[in-house]
C-alpha cells in the first residue's frame, strides 16, 4: 500500500497514488513542468510533451513548446536558448555534453562555442576541426597571450618572433642565438652563481682539474707520469708549438695575436691581501733607494694598470709577471700563498719550477716567501726580505 503524505489516503499502487496527487494536491508540490491543459505534473521534459503528444492529440509537442516553454529551456552549459529540435539533451551539442560532465577539469573555453576543455593543445585542435576560419594566432593574441610574451617579440633584441602553438606560444628569445643567454646574464645572478658552483665542484673534488695530478691519476697514470702529463699541457701554447702547428709564418701569427690580446689586459695576475701587505711594509723601507719597484696594488688596496713593460717578463714560454721586482737590481720576491703554491688547493711544483727556471734564465734572483711563515713570525720575513735585497 502506498499512503499520500497530504491526506493519509492509502492507494494500491505508485502509478495509482502519482494520479491522487496530481489530482487533489497539484498545488502542492513543485514539478519542473506542469500541463497548462490538465495541470498534470512531470519531473522531466522528455515525459511532460510525451504527455502532450498522446493525450493533447489536438496541439503538437512542437506548437506547445514553442508557445509555452520557447526561452526557458536553455543549455546547461552555455545558457544559450535551446530551441524545440536541441531540447531534449538540455545542450547545445555533443561537446556542450561534454564540457558540462567535466566542468571540474576545464582551464579553456572556446570564445566562440563555449566548449570547455582542460589544456590548451585540446583547444587549438577543437579551433583547426570546427572554426577553421578562424586565425590561430589572432585568437592566440586575443584571449591566451601572457603579458610576458610582449606581443611576440624577443625580450633581448625586440625581434619579431614566430606563432609555435598554444601550448608554447611565442618563445621569449630567438631560436637559437645567445639573446637568452645575453638576458639571463643581464637581469639575473645566474652567471654569477654557476661560476661560484663551477669553483666550488673544482675545489672540492681536485681529480676533474686537467692541471692537478689526482685527475691523470684516477685516468690509470702513476704519479710521475701524471705530473709529466701537466707538464706538457703547461707549454701547449708556445710558439713553437704554434709554427709546427701551423707552420712558420701562420704560426708567428696566431702566437703574436695570441700574446697581444693577454699584454692588452696585462697585468692581470692574482695576489692576496696579505701579500701585498708584506710588500708595503718592505716599499717604505728601502723606496728611497731605488727609482721603480713594482708590485700589484697601490696604497688604497686597488689594482695598478701599470703598462711598464719591465713588469712583462717574456721567458722562452710566455709571458711572466712578477710578485716584486726591482729592475735595478734584477731581484724579485716570490710570495707563495697556501692555496696557489701550498700541498694542498691547487699547489703545483712542477708549474712553480717551470716558472723559477724561466725567471733564472734572465737573470733574476729570486726569494720565495711562504705565507705560513709570514703569518708565524712577520718581522723575522720582513729582515730576511730586506737582508736579500741589500746583499
């Protein structure tokens, strides 16, 4: 038994207590459609002009729609006023269908159709099937541009660029130049910070520097024959490497251009503060004596753009540059600095007695200084400084 919840009647079936309430208690209750004929009550649409169709035999399912419902029936999805032939789906079209059951997963609608779809790709694709009228690009500009992509020009150089996709649009540099790179220096560290990680991998793990023996060491050399190997990549560049290379007059040529372009930024050497330090305090001893002495730094610390070509010492390799040196007395001090020259950073024994060899060889004394020493016991270095130049 089915019992009516407004007056307690008890029917004998579902059908049978539908037809009581639509009957005795149709004000009641909120149908989506009502007959205006019989005022007969339907949840869905589909069943309320069935209705009309078989029993209102005199009007068609067609006629009374257009009269009654024509502008309240409209597309779940795009809200656009469904007419009697696209009623039934309460959509558009299929894609409208689609668009809706997926409503959660839809980033991009078309601007034209409405249809949804959750990436760009699907969009672009939907726009080359069904609106291919329509310039890919313009409605790239139009509705999906990024304010980054400046209207499809290089960030760099300003050059027009070309339409990818969708999904890519407009590159932001040209393809395949150094504008990217040129920007990123520019407008970021990274240039700065990928040289303190380079430095840092080098100074951490000694065995990927081509100049340490540990490198030639882990390739399956012995000691000896790893520190030969050094040795030979320290003269790669000579001019006589270069005349066999190249033969004579090419290779006179590449090796001046070569030793031009290093004297142009001449000096360019490394020294410690500590060092030049030790250097002033030896210059105010004995400056009177001697009309040039040359070192790296001035009194407030900065680098010296001496261009004094005594400072360029050319040796049978290349081209040297001294820690301090008075051509007068052709005596130079050496001042050795833990990481440069010690056993462990990037010491290198065979480069330093290629270098004293070199210095020799013209005719130069010279006092090595070992920055550990110099930081135990300063005034026992200064006399023994002075005590080497005064001999």
């Amino acid at each position: 038994m089915f019992k009516c919840e407004f007056c307690l009647k008890e029917l004998n079936s579902k059908k049978g207590l539908k037809n009581h309430i639509d009957k005795f208690h149709i004000d009641k209750i909120q149908y989506n459609f009502v007959c205006k004929i019989c005022n007969k009550g339907f949840e869905e649409l589909g069943n309320f002009l069935s209705h009309i169709t078989k029993v209102h035999k005199d009007i068609s399912a067609e006629k009374y729609y257009n009269e009654n419902l024509l502008g309240k029936i409209r597309c779940k999805y795009c809200n656009e006023i469904l007419p009697y032939e696209r009623y039934s789906g309460f959509f558009c079209n299929q894609q409208h269908y689609e668009s809706y059951n997926r409503k959660n997963n839809i980033n991009y609608k078309c601007e034209i159709c409405h249809v949804g779809f959750e990436t760009k790709g699907g969009l672009q694709q939907h726009l080359g099937k069904l609106h291919k009228e329509i310039n890919q690009e313009e409605y790239y500009k139009k509705y999906l541009m990024t304010k980054e992509e400046i209207n499809g020009n290089c960030l760099y150089c300003g050059k027009q660029l070309n339409f990818v996709s969708f999904t890519d649009g407009y590159n932001k540099f040209c393809y395949n130049t150094e504008c990217n790179v040129k920007w990123y220096n520019e407008h970021t560290d990274r240039k700065e910070h990928a040289a303190k990680s380079t430095s840092l991998t080098y100074q951490n793990d000694k065995s990927r520097l081509s100049t340490h023996k540990d490198y030639w060491i882990k390739r399956g050399y012995n000691e000896e024959d790893a520190i030969k190997e050094i040795s030979k990549r320290q003269v790669m560049f000579n001019k006589e490497i270069c005349i066999k290379k190249y033969g004579e007059e090419k290779g006179l040529e590449v090796w001046q251009e070569r030793q031009n372009k290093w004297l142009k930024n001449f000096p360019r050497q490394n020294y410690s503060k500590i060092s030049q330090k030790l250097f002033w305090h030896i210059y105010s001893l004995i400056n009177y004596k001697y009309k040039e002495i040359y070192f790296a730094t001035n009194e407030n610390g900065k680098k010296i753009e001496n261009k004094n070509k005594e400072l360029r010492l050319k040796t049978k390799h290349t081209t040297r540059c001294l820690d301090f040196y008075i051509p007068e007395i052709k005596k130079c001090i050496e001042f050795d600095g833990t990481y440069w020259h010690g056993e462990i950073g990037r010491g290198n024994k065979m480069r330093d007695k290629m270098r004293d060899e070199e210095i020799l060889e013209k005719g130069i004394s010279v006092l090595h200084i070992k920055e550990f020493d110099y930081k135990n016991d300063p005034e026992k270095v200064i006399k023994e400084c002075l005590e080497f130049l005064n001999d």
